[in-house]
C-alpha cells in the first residue's frame, strides 16, 4: 500500500510544479508523461523497466 502511495504523492507536487511553472502544449505533455509514468509504476509494479 506504501508502494502506491509514494509515486503518487510525488506526482501530485510534480503536477503542482509543472502547473505553475509550464505554459501551453508543453505543460500538457509534462502532464501527461506524469501521469502515464505513474500509472505505470503503481499498476504494474515498480516502474517502467522492471
């Protein structure tokens, strides 16, 4: 359970980072890698390459 929730406390100061400081289409495509690299690491156990 511990496992889950780290990647996504980190991801919601990344997100809050990327809000603040990015503009336009770049902002939403940092988002997006965010989002997707977290999905990953707590659905499928650790991360992209493991």
């Amino acid at each position: 359970m511990i496992d889950q929730i780290v990647p996504i406390l980190i991801a919601v100061v990344l997100i809050a980072f990327a809000w603040k400081v990015l503009k336009g289409i770049i902002k939403t495509i940092a988002l997006v890698v965010i989002l997707a690299t977290v999905a990953a690491w707590v659905f499928f156990g650790g991360g992209l390459g493991a």
